[in-house]
C-alpha cells in the first residue's frame, strides 16, 4: 500500500483536520488504510458530456463504468464496517439508465442500502397541500434546466445513492426529521414522541440563485452544502471519525463538515477547483465563527 502524500492544504478542525490532496481519486483512496473512513459523501463525474475545467466527460460507457468499479473497488475496501458512501449521480432524458449504470457497477462491493431522491424543483398545488399549509397559490419553487422537447420531460431531481457494506448500517433516521402538520394524534406511538418523523428518500433542496456562473458556481456540476450535510447528519455525526469527498469540486462536502465539525479528506484532480474548495472553506469556517455557530450536540 502506499502512503498518502503531503496535503495541498490543511486547515484545523475541532475534532481533527480538514485535509485537501491534489491527485487521481483512484490512487489516492487506494494510499488509505482499510477501513479508515466512515462516510464518503461524493459526485463523480457524470460521463454525460459536462464541461469541466480539464477532465473529458465523455469515456465510452464501458469505460467509464470499468473506471468507476476501479474508485468504488478502492474505496469500499477503505470504508469501515458500518460505514456509509453517499453516491450522487445524475442523468439526462436523453439517457435515462447513466446513474442506473453506475448503481450497478457498485454492486460487487457494496449494499445499496436507501435509494434518496434529490428533488431540485418542484410544484405544490394549492389543493393538494390541504388547508394548513395557507397557500394562496400554487407554489413552483427550485432551479431546474429547461428542456425543449415534445419527447421528454423537464429534469428535476438527481439521485443519491446510500451504500454500505452489508446494508445494515444504523441510521439516525430523525437528524433530518421533519415536524408533524398534524400533531393531535401521534402522543400513542413512542417514536413519535418528539414531534419529528423521518424525513424519508425525498429530499428537497434547491441550488441557491447565482448572479454570475463564472463567479458563482465556476463548476459546472457541484451540490449544494445542505446535501452532504443532510448525509452526515441521516449517518450520524458521533459515529463519524473521518468523512472523505474523493471527487472534491468546490468543497460542499468539506464545507459540511466544517460546519459539523467533523475531521475530512477531500481530493482532487483539478488546481482550480482544489483552490477554490479550500479558499470557499476557510470563508465558511470564518463566517461560522462569526455567527458564533457551534457544531451539533454529539460531534465533539
């Protein structure tokens, strides 16, 4: 096995660093000791033409496929027992089975445990939501892209893909709970005590509104910080020792933890990018301490 190499950056966290290495994701997860690491929370690329700074997104599917068999190999050998990868993968109308393919080239490795679905748009009619919800209107609310098309439909969700190594990994379901509309009769069952029920495998979280893409989101693919914060949060922050983005982007992942105060291993393959997620953490972190957050109960 071979060793991790110097980190490109490293900032301090409360519990352990926040280190940013600069390399292949493929021979970086593969320098990590086995079983070293208890989320990885990621979004490759999606083979489906996007254009990134340096990388080609267009492999041949079975080339692609054969690559991604070579990270998830690499990487389910460096996830512990109960561990947990959080795969966002994304498709287009015109190829629906890509994020479908991807599923199955894990499935040697690991157990696909939760199907989540990533709603980035959505419409919620006044009469379906029922009288408490006090809609004036309809309500359309979140980003998608247009699609000129008689064929298909607008795209407005992604998927997440919850692995782990034997599909028995302990979830802390209610982290991301929602209240209950309707309180009155829930005192009978003890789950319910709380007020809060499990958020369930739909989750809506819309990009936030971006004047200039240059500036704003310089990647052309990357989630919002609330995704993987969700992730950590549904996994468990006081079961997580180190959280791992093998497919960095702009940070959200090290953002997230940042927040929560989690130690992070980020990677990847393009400088700028790099540069970008480490400088967008270090903001975070500084306006965290601002505000006077504090990661939640249980992370320290």
């Amino acid at each position: 096995m071979t060793r991790l190499p110097k980190p490109f950056a490293t900032i301090d966290g409360p519990r352990g660093p926040l280190r940013f290495y600069h390399g292949d994701s493929v021979d970086l997860l593969a320098a990590l000791e086995p079983r070293s690491v208890d989320v990885i929370v990621t979004s490759p690329p999606y083979n489906l033409g996007i254009r990134y700074n340096t990388y080609q997104d267009t492999l041949p599917r079975r080339e692609y496929l054969a690559w991604t068999a070579r990270w998830v190999k690499a990487a389910a050998k460096a996830l512990g027992a109960h561990g947990s990868l959080f795969l966002n993968v994304g498709a287009k109308p015109t190829d629906p089975w890509a994020a479908l393919d991807v599923a199955h080239a894990v499935r040697p490795y690991l157990h696909l445990q939760n199907t989540i679905h990533w709603i980035k748009s959505i419409v919620i009619e006044q009469e379906l939501a029922g009288a408490r919800a006090a809609l004036g209107r309809d309500l359309a609310v979140g980003h998608y892209k247009p699609i000129n098309s008689e064929r298909f439909l607008n795209d407005c969700h992604e998927f997440i893909f919850h692995f782990t190594p034997a599909g028995r990994t302990r979830l802390e379901r209610r982290a991301i709970g929602v209240r209950y509309q309707d309180a009155s009769n829930i005192g009978r069952w003890r789950a319910a005590a709380a007020g809060v029920r499990c958020r369930g495998n739909a989750w809506f979280i819309p990009y936030e509104t971006i004047k200039s893409r240059d500036r704003d989101r310089p990647h052309p693919a990357t989630f919002p910080p609330r995704l993987p914060r969700y992730c950590l949060l549904l996994h468990g922050v006081a079961r997580v020792g180190l959280v791992v983005d093998p497919f960095l982007g702009l940070g959200s992942t090290a953002i997230a933890c940042a927040k929560l105060g989690l130690p992070f291993l980020g990677m990847e393959m393009d400088e700028v990018y790099l540069r970008e997620a480490v400088a967008r953490t270090r903001t975070a972190i500084a306006a965290s301490a601002r505000a006077g957050e504090a990661p939640p109960r249980g992370t320290l």
